[in-house]
C-alpha cells in the first residue's frame, strides 16, 4: 500500500493545519511551560527554585526537595491539542539535577520531548548567590504514514539576586541551531526575567523572550498567598494577547495547580499539575 503524502494527510485531518500554524498563532506560547507559569502568564524565568527546569534550568540551583510531576493541558479545548508533561527534580551536594518528558498532539501528529537538566548555586559576596544551569534536548516529531525525525539542542539558563527582594534571570535555547533533516529549525529563543517579592506573600514577575522567527513577547504577573497552603495568580502576556488567572494549594509536601488561560482569538487552554516531594 502506498504511503500517504503530507498533503493528503493534511487534507483527510484538517486539524493538522492548526498544529502546523500554532507557531504563526501562538510564537510565544509556553505549550510546555509549569502551570504554575501559565497562571502568571507564562513568565518565570527568574523564578529560583521552580522545581521543573522548564524556564530556566538554573531554578533547580536552589531545589532542596526531591520532587516528582505531572501536568496536563488542552489547548483551546480541543483534544487534538493535549500535552502531557512528566516532570522529576533531584538536588544532589555537587548539583541539583532535573528530568521532563513531554507529549504534544494525537494519533496523526505526536510531538515529544525529552530534557535533562543540571543546575548549580555560586555564592559571592556575604549575601548574593549566582545559579548556572544547563539543559540537553532531544524533540521528536512523528506523523504516521509520512515519516518521523528528531533533533538534540543545548541551552542555558542563569539567575542571580539583585537585592534581597528582586531576582534577574536568563534563559538561552538552541544554541547549536538544532534542525530536523528537512531544514526545519527547532525554536531558538533568549528570555530575560525580573522577579521581586515587597512582602512575603507578594511576587510579581516580568519577563520579555524574543524567538528569532517573531516580535519580542512580554509577560506578567503576580503571585499573593492569602494563607500559606493557597497561592492565587494572574498575569498577561503579548505576541499575541492572553490572558491568565491559576490557583495553587500545598499540603505538606504534596501540591497541586490550575490555570486558565485565555487567547484574544482562539479561546480557553485549562491546564491542571499534581506534585509530591520526598
């Protein structure tokens, strides 16, 4: 039996021409970000201590527990649309290591990702502290009756405090220009993020990221914790319009997280975690 071709594939599954555009759509949209992001909007990069190394993997410096997640999201409600995330944290003396596994997409078109991470704290001056971190990617793309392929980038990540209050980061990805064979290049990206804390259950962030192929995307953000088991957020970003709202709750070492996020076009991604710390 004869192979389809990508555009008879494309004819038969018209959905396929959304996932093939989400790029255009959505340049800055997180798919694979911790939902705990997603409810601020998508910025975190200079979250220290975000236990997944998603948007930075210099956040697992500061990790001090072992922590195992899972995440689930449906974009704009579609079930074609679904991504999946494993994520694992492990702190060691020399570094803090960090493990996730994701899955994009249905039956006709399957996207996964495999990432490492390894972060490591510095300490200058009395009180400052710089965390480094690095990250190995492997992506593969597969759509049955047509082909399949992968590519492996590194990148890097860096977090310092600016004053007892206020964090800087930076995240760089792709920096070898990983590409499938076909010439498709993966998302090359560089994001820079403030985070600052006035009060101890008060923290805003603002990140800007700039992908090589699209305008520079702000997000914002805040997060407030009335109690210390419930943390609420909210934030914005651009390139294109959305907007988000989540909620977080902790009981010991277990957690859980939930975000809705709005597109100015396509609607509502729910997204939803689970996390246990040992």
């Amino acid at each position: 039996m004869k192979s389809k071709t990508l555009c008879e594939t494309f004819f038969q599954t018209p959905v396929l021409w959304l996932l093939f555009l989400l790029p255009a759509v959505l340049p800055a949209q997180p798919l694979t970000a911790p939902v705990r992001s997603l409810g601020i909007g998508g910025a975190g990069v200079a979250l220290v201590g975000e236990a997944s190394g998603l948007l930075n993997p210099a956040a697992l410096g500061e990790s001090t527990i072992r922590q195992i997640s899972f995440s689930a999201a449906q974009g704009f409600g579609m079930a074609e649309l679904r991504h999946g995330l494993l994520t694992a944290s492990l702190p060691m003396k020399a570094m803090s290591l960090g493990l996730n596994v994701g899955s994009f997409g249905f039956e006709a078109f399957r996207e996964t990702q495999f990432r490492l991470h390894a972060a490591r704290g510095f300490g200058f001056g009395s009180k400052r502290k710089f965390y480094l971190g690095a990250t190995v990617q492997y992506q593969m793309l597969n759509i049955p009756n047509y082909g399949n392929g992968g590519a492996a980038s590194v990148g890097i990540g860096g977090l310092t405090s600016l004053t007892d209050r206020t964090m800087l980061g930076f995240r760089m990805s792709n920096l070898n220009k990983a590409a499938y064979a076909n010439g498709e290049e993966l998302p090359r990206n560089l994001s820079v993020g403030l985070a600052y804390k006035p009060l101890p259950d008060v923290r805003f962030l603002l990140d800007a990221e700039k992908d090589v192929r699209f305008p520079v995307s702000v997000r914002g953000g805040f997060e407030y914790s009335p109690v210390k088991s419930l943390t609420l957020r909210s934030g914005f970003s651009t390139a294109p319009v959305r907007y988000a709202a989540g909620v977080g709750f902790k009981a010991g070492r277990l957690g859980a997280d939930a975000a809705f996020e709005r597109h100015e076009t396509l609607g509502w991604t729910p997204s939803v975690a689970f996390s246990v710390g040992f």
